[in-house]
C-alpha cells in the first residue's frame, strides 16, 4: 500500500520529492490548528470568567480577612 502514489521504490529519490504521507494538506492542516488553537483560548477565557464572576458573588469581608490572616 502506498500513501503517495508510488508502488516501486526503484527511482532515483531526489527526483521524488516528499515521502511522507497526507503531502499538500501542510497549510490547510495549520490553518486548522491555529484556528482549534484560538478556539481552545476564547472557550477557556469564558469558562474561566464566568469561575471568577461566581466567585465574587460569593466573596465577604469576614472571608477576605480570614484569607489574608491564614498567609
């Protein structure tokens, strides 16, 4: 079986090219991950903002001092 279309590896190699499977999707592949990547980043910013929110609806000043004595 043979990912980049040759059967016999009886060539001269530099006139091959590239060997290496899935050749040609290298910028629609980054182009994915970048795109996977800043997704990943705006979720994760939500998520942790709405965490943060909660938190300072739940925050008293007896709290804040008890944390503060206890470091």
């Amino acid at each position: 079986m043979s990912t980049i279309g040759y059967e016999n590896w009886a060539v001269d190699l530099a006139d091959v090219g590239a060997i290496y499977p899935m050749q040609g999707w290298e910028v629609p592949m980054t182009i994915i991950g970048v795109l996977f990547w800043l997704g990943w980043h705006v979720v994760q910013f939500r998520s942790e903002s709405r965490e943060l929110a909660e938190a300072e609806k739940n925050i008293s000043a007896e709290g804040v001092k008890k944390a503060i004595d206890r470091y």
